[in-house]
C-alpha cells in the first residue's frame, strides 16, 4: 500500500512540476536552472531517501561533478545537492517519462560512438563556458553499489580543455545507499535501491517504493584540475580512487565525526542531542539509585554533627517525658 501512495504522490509531483518547466526552458529564465534542484529534493522527500551531504562541496562555477552510478534514484538524490546538469547516454531521451524529465532538467545526452565524442564533448564545454556545472558519471553504466567500476579517461577530455581561461575544477563525489530504516542496508538489501544489470525499471522502481526510509551518503572529496596530473588517464585513477575510498566508508559505517553538510545535518544533530538526552538522563538514574542505597540520618546524627547537647536519657528524641 506505501508504493502506491508513493508512487502516486510522485506522479503528483511531477504534473505539479513537469509543464511549469516547459514553460520556463524555452524562455531560459533563472527559475529554469533552480526548479529542477526542487523538483529532485521533493523526489527524495516523497521516495523516503534522507540524503545526507559530507564534506564541502566546491563554490565555483562550472564545477565537473564526477561521481560513481548505482541507480536511477543517483539522478534525484545528487540533483537535490548538487547544481548542475547531468550527462546521459543518447538512449534515454528515447525512455518513456524519463526521457521526457531529462529533457526537462538539461540533461546533456551523448553518443558512445568514437565519431559523436567531439561533437558532445564540445556541447559540454559550452555549457562549462556558460557557467553551468555538470554532473557525470565516468563508469559510463551502474553499479551494484557494493564496488566502484573503472572510471573512463575519455570521459575527462574537457577537463584538459580552459573555460574561461581557467583550468576546469573537478570534483569527485561518492554516494551511498548505506542505511534503511536506520540499520545498516548491508549487500542483502541494498539490490532494492541499485538498479544495474538488466534489472526491470518499473518493477524494481514499485519495490523500491514500497520500502521504509534509506539512508544515501553523498561524499565531497577535494577539488583538482587537469594540471596536478600528467594527463587525463591520471586524473581518472586518481577520482577512482578517492570516490572508491568514499563508497567504502560510507558502506561500513566508518564515516562517523566527520564533518557533516546538508540536509542530514539537521538530523544528525537532533541524533545527536537525543542521545546526549539519554546519556544524561541514565546518569541521573544512576545516581539517584546510589542515594537511594544510603541510609537516612537520624535525628542524634543531625545534632552530633551540629555541636548540639544530648536530650536526657528517658525524653524522647522530641524531649517531651
């Protein structure tokens, strides 16, 4: 029953979202390159994924996002985070509803064939030159989320090109499906939330939507540019390495006392404060059983300690006969 409320409530979403773009695109007003970071943070909302951002993200614009691919649900989960337009592989914009919503958000589609790459690449760039940041995916398919696949050098070729005069900053990002419903998602469940392989869209889509609250882990690693490598195969190792680093912490659970940004700030800090609440509050028990355990004083103990006189013997502790 929660899939389908879900699913509804998202098909909802998107009639609310979907024609005012349309409108908006062509006209190419500023609100056209904000609704879509809406539309994905109401995906997320609506879909029961709690993003949480670690780590800076970089300021400056264009920025090359590079980050590994698990699902469908990476395009809802970074575009909430993260400004920018995706890349895409030509055949989605041939996918019913998906095709139509990438369109939609700007999304850059290429061809994988070698006598297109020039063509995309300098679309890319032009969008680069226009101060829009990039979104992309250098495995150039999904993953099951447990590994990060080998990035591709040809992927980074506009990084060895100037905007602007200035070398393109680059920034690898890991994101993680780590946790579900608050326990650790582990390689059981984590197939619900990754989508690869020959998988069935719509079907692990309702499956999907049926589940409880999960836990996705976007990581921001520093920020490099093309002239801190010999060239770009270089540089791909290198984004390989630190967004496999990322996925490796998230998924064990070692990404605890770093800093942390984002909407999961304001949840792991109520986390926090509810714990500290507890800490506290056993504390208190504790040492309101250790008093309980000492005996009362007596009357003659209050009086030895003030310095007073004994009553007569035969008074009575009240001094009354």
């Amino acid at each position: 029953m929660i899939a389908v409320l879900r699913l509804i409530r998202l098909f909802g979403w998107i009639l609310a979202c979907a024609p005012l773009q349309s409108v908006i695109l062509p006209l190419k007003l500023p609100l056209s390159k904000r609704l879509p970071h809406i539309f994905h943070r109401g995906c997320c909302r609506i879909l029961g994924l709690d993003v949480e951002l670690w780590g800076e993200r970089s300021r400056a614009r264009p920025t090359l996002f590079v980050c590994n691919h698990t699902s469908y649900l990476d395009i809802v989960a970074l575009g909430g985070v993260l400004p920018g337009s995706f890349v895409a592989k030509r055949e989605v914009r041939g996918w019913p509803l998906f095709g139509w919503l990438s369109t939609l958000q700007r999304t850059v589609f290429v061809d994988r064939r070698r006598d297109a790459t020039a063509k995309h690449r300098d679309e890319m760039v032009e969008r680069l030159e226009a101060g829009d940041s990039i979104i992309l995916f250098p495995e150039g398919t999904s993953s099951d989320g447990n590994r990060v696949l080998p990035f591709k050098s040809a992927f980074f070729s506009i990084a060895e090109r100037p905007v602007k005069g200035q070398p393109l900053i680059v920034q690898p990002i890991s994101i993680s499906y780590t946790r579900l419903n608050g326990i650790p998602m582990g390689r059981r469940f984590r197939p619900y939330y990754a989508w690869y392989g020959d998988m069935d869209l719509a079907g692990h889509l309702y499956e999907m939507a049926g589940l409880g609250r999960a836990t996705v882990v976007v990581e921001c690693h520093p920020p490099v540019t093309i002239e801190q490598f010999k060239n770009r195969k270089e540089m791909a190792a290198h984004c390989e390495r630190a967004v496999a680093d990322g996925v490796s912490r998230a998924i064990s659970g070692r990404l605890e006392g770093r800093v942390i940004r984002g909407r999961g700030m304001r949840r792991m800090a109520a986390l926090a404060r509810a714990r500290a609440r507890a800490s506290a509050g056993g504390l208190l028990d504790r040492m309101g059983s250790a008093v309980g355990k000492v005996p009362p004083r007596r009357p003659q103990d209050e009086r030895r300690a003030a310095g007073a006189p004994e009553p007569p013997p035969g008074t009575g502790e009240s001094g009354r006969g």
